[in-house]
C-alpha cells in the first residue's frame, strides 16, 4: 500500500462518509498543516464522520505518505488521511472541500 490508510476492515454497516482510524494519540488539527493548533487528540482508534477532504501538508508515517487531509465536524479539525484506516489516499466517496 504506497499511500494513505492503513487496510479495510470487515463488513460493518456505516453511514457514508464514516471510517475507522487507526494509530494512538492522532492530532485533529484545525487546518490541514502540520504547524495548525491541535484541536483534539484520539486516544486509539476511533469512528469518524468525514465531509470532505482536501490536500495539504505531507505526512509520513509507518512507511505511508499523504498529503490529503479529512475535516471531522465532530472533532472541528482536519485529520490526516494517513490515519483513516482505508487503502485510498483519497477516500471514496468524500467530496473535496
């Protein structure tokens, strides 16, 4: 997997727009910038209600590298696709902001 998520899960029924994360202690950021302030943190994994993404600072991590960003409503803050447990960098169904 050359980019983003991290793997699909198995079989749950979610609403549109909703993926599981993956990693511990995820920064939701309040612009899609690794400088932006920190306006949540999610302890583990965790659903999350995605609107809509766009592209911004590259993230690397566990050897994947992305530079599209997810805004959570929910959350108030953009999470890095990196950590959306799905194997598009650019997730499916999600419109760009």
């Amino acid at each position: 997997m050359p980019d983003g998520g991290g793997g699909g899960g198995g079989g749950d029924t979610v609403e549109p727009g909703t993926f599981m994360t993956w990693g511990t202690d995820v920064n939701v950021r309040a612009e899609p910038s690794l400088d932006a302030a920190v306006v949540a943190v999610l302890p583990g994994p965790t659903w999350v209600t995605v609107s809509c993404q766009t592209r911004g600072d590259t993230v690397s991590t566990a050897d994947h590298v992305n530079d599209a960003w997810a805004y959570v409503p929910a959350l108030g803050g953009y999470l890095s696709n990196i950590f959306i447990d799905d194997p598009a960098a650019w997730l499916p169904g999600v419109d760009e902001c």
